[in-house]
C-alpha cells in the first residue's frame, strides 16, 4: 500500500545535515510498515527492535547509552552487520523505553552517520510523565490515517489521485461522478490502512466495520493499559461524547454534554492525553483573525474531532445501505462527517493546524481558518451542492481576505470574492495558502 509519507523519508535519507528521525502517529496508522518499507526501499539493511515487551533491550538501555555500546548491543539483538548509511536502525514502541529516547541525541551528537528512525503510538503521553527528551536532536514527521488521495491510489485509480494534484480543473470536473463515489466510500471506510487492506481484499464493507470496531476496542484497551485508573472512566467519556458533540449544531465541546454538571478541569487531562495519543484532533477558536492565529485562540472555545472518518461512522453505527442511498451518507449528523474529513484532509495532506471563527454569540460561524504565510484563509464546508455562503460573506465584508474559499459538492468555480472548490479535491487548497 503505498504512502506518500514515503517521499518524505525519503528527503530525510538524503539531508546533510541528518538527525535521528521520530515518527508519531496513532496507533495502527501504519508507522511500522511505513518504516520497514522504507528500510526495504532505500536501504541494503534493516536492524529492527521492538521494544514492547523486550526486557533484554530494557536493560541494555539502562546502563551507559553511548552509540558505539548500543550499536555492539544491536548487532548481537540482530545477528547483523550494522553499517553506517546502508543500514536503517528502528526503534519501534520507543516510549516503552525512555532511556532508549534519550540515546537518540548521543547518535545525533556521536554517530550522525547512522541513519536511526524511532517511532511510537504513546509518545506524547510518555513525554508528559517527564521522560528526559533530546530537544533540538531529532527530527520529527507525523503519520496519520490514508487520506482520500492516498485512498484513491490504493483501490488502483492511482490517474484519479495523480489529477488530482495538478491544476485541469475542467479535467477533474469530468471525472466528477467517479470522485463522488469513491469519496462516499472513503466515508465509510476511512482511512486506517486495515479498513482499507480488507477492503481491498475482500470488498466486504461488513468485515470492514468488523476491523472498524476491532480498532476502536484496542484503543480502549489502551486506555485501561497505560493511562491512571482514576483517569480511564473520563477518558471513555471523552471519547464517546465525540460523535454526538460534532453532531450538534454549534460543534464547540460542551463539558456538559460528558456529564451532567461537568467542568473543564474534570476532563481536560483526559482530552490531553486522546491528543497526545494521535486519537483525536482538537480545533480552537479565534476571536479575530489575525496574523498569528494561535496569538487569538480562545483556550476555553474548540471542537474536537476523531484522528479518522471511518472510525468516526463505526462509532456512530451508522449502517451501510446509507452508502446505496445517493449522496445521504454526506449529510448525516448535519454534516458533522463533512467536517470530519475536510479537517482529516487537511491536517494530513496539507500538515497544517486549523482554526475556527465564532463571534461571541456563536453565530456567524466559519468552520476553519487556515493561516498563510501573509494572509488568513477562512473555509466554509458544506455537505452538499449548497451555494449560500453567508456566514462566509459576511466574514468576507468584515475582515477582507485575499482570498475565500468554500468546498462543497459543487464544480470548482471562481466569483470575485469567493472560489468553490470540490470536497473530493481539497488538496488545492494549499496553493491559496501558498498565494
């Protein structure tokens, strides 16, 4: 299954100036594939430890954590030849050993011509409980669910997905009905890569939800597992509360929409820890738009949605005969899921972090504001062929951006304030960002 993350690792193979490589990302995104795949493609060898469950190497990591002892330890884990740029050294599940993480700067600072990637599902939460991080000695790259390019590329419509990343707009217009269809699947299967394998294989969208729910079971068994007993019941409540937050009509989270009477103290580590784990993505607000939008967020006001689509109509059961019902699928729970995967595409392809607009009132909302590099760019989505934009005209009047942009299931079009662009083509967004 090909990852366009690949490339990426691959920029990062050829750097002068090399560091030790991080990659986070939720658990079952992919990272381990992507990271032996990648050893496979570029390198003669690949030294592969696994440090869940692996005392051996626990305890190699609590003595002297120099790279030349640490390689001596590796070659005999391995039975391998560890040889300096023709051997990609993995540490996977890294945040199991914290020691194992700090010897990432002695190799960014000692051996730089080792090529070492470390990956870890829990990460973010290991760094919270003070694990000793080496700042400023290691690169980083985020993994995250197939987006629907990647998706496209994987069902075999690889000319679809190449379309999409250049500018015929007439071409794309075309294929409309096609797009359509395949993004009405990608709804429902999302973009967690055994959703989509078993689709591949199988063609069965009940054995995907059966792999949909199996995932959502393992998540929570994570919790149980490494977080605090007093924090497990609220991080399930979190977690549960997700879809029918999205599904209100207002999106901001409501405390208590969890539990009656709830505050933000009793829930924000629990919303925490689900964002340091990759699980969920938590949008602020902004009570201006202005340039830098994290200088106006409101800490209190912000919506959070799921790290995947798919996993996100699992959650809700949404059944599968919706897919055989048109274009249904698109407007469940008041659009909520077009959200969904507008945020899911542009975190993932555009590796950017959205905001979103409400005045004080709530009304008047924009759904997210991207920042460029000289401007802001509000978006406005609608789930269907919706051509009414007033919240986003009247935001237009207010704050006049250079550019506006709404995406809807209507063709790509260009109007003196504003230019529609089709959900199933997101990516081109990032070129308004770029003007």
């Amino acid at each position: 299954m090909e990852r366009f993350a690949m490339s990426r690792l691959i920029e990062w193979k050829q750097k002068k100036r090399r560091k030790p490589l991080i990659i986070r990302g939720a658990r079952q995104v992919g990272k381990t594939w992507l990271m032996k795949e990648f050893g496979r493609i570029c390198f003669s060898s690949v030294a592969y430890i696994n440090f869940d469950n692996n005392p051996g190497m626990e305890q190699v990591f609590s003595g002297d954590i120099s790279p030349e002892r640490i390689l001596t330890a590796i070659r005999i884990q391995t039975g391998m030849a560890i040889e300096p740029e023709t051997t990609l050294i993995i540490f996977d599940e890294i945040q199991e050993v914290p020691r194992a993480l700090t010897s990432l700067k002695y190799f960014c600072e000692e051996a730089p011509e080792y090529a070492v990637i470390a990956a870890g599902s829990l990460l973010g939460v290991a760094l919270h409980r003070g694990t000793s991080f080496p700042v400023g000695k290691v690169d980083f790259m985020d993994l995250y669910p197939l987006s629907y390019r990647e998706f496209l590329t994987a069902i075999g419509e690889r000319k679809l997905s190449e379309l999409l990343s250049g500018m015929d707009t007439d071409m794309i217009t075309v294929f409309k009905e096609k797009y359509i269809d395949y993004l009405r699947e990608y709804y429902y299967i999302g973009g967690m890569p055994e959703a989509v394998q078993t689709y591949l294989d199988t063609k069965d969208f009940l054995q995907v939800r059966e792999i949909q729910n199996n995932l959502l079971t393992y998540y929570q068994q994570d919790f149980s597992k490494h977080a605090s007993a007093s924090l497990v019941p609220r991080l399930n409540l979190v977690w549960s509360s997700i879809p029918s937050q999205l599904a209100k009509e207002n999106r901001k989270f409501i405390y208590g929409q969890v539990r009656k009477g709830a505050r933000a103290k009793d829930f924000e580590l629990a919303i925490q820890w689900l964002s340091d784990c990759g699980l969920i993505h938590k949008v602020q607000r902004v009570k201006k738009p202005g340039l830098p939008l994290k200088a106006y967020a409101d800490l209190d006001a912000f919506k959070l949605y799921m790290a995947d689509i798919g996993l996100m109509t699992a959650m809700t059961g949404l059944n599968v005969r919706i897919l055989l019902e048109g274009n249904r699928i698109f407007t469940e729970f008041k659009g909520a899921l077009t959200e969904q995967y507008v945020l899911q595409q542009l975190i993932a392809e555009l590796d950017i972090e959205p905001f979103y607009y409400s005045t004080e009132n709530s009304s008047g909302e924009i759904d997210f504001l991207l920042q460029g590099e000289t401007d802001i760019l509000p978006l406005e989505v609608k789930a269907e062929e919706n051509l009414k934009a007033r919240s986003l005209r009247a935001f237009c009047d207010k704050y006049h951006p250079a550019n506006a942009i709404r995406t809807s299931m209507s063709d790509y079009r260009e109007q003196d304030w504003m230019t529609n662009i089709p959900l199933y083509n997101i990516g081109r967004i990032g070129s308004y960002l770029e003007e």
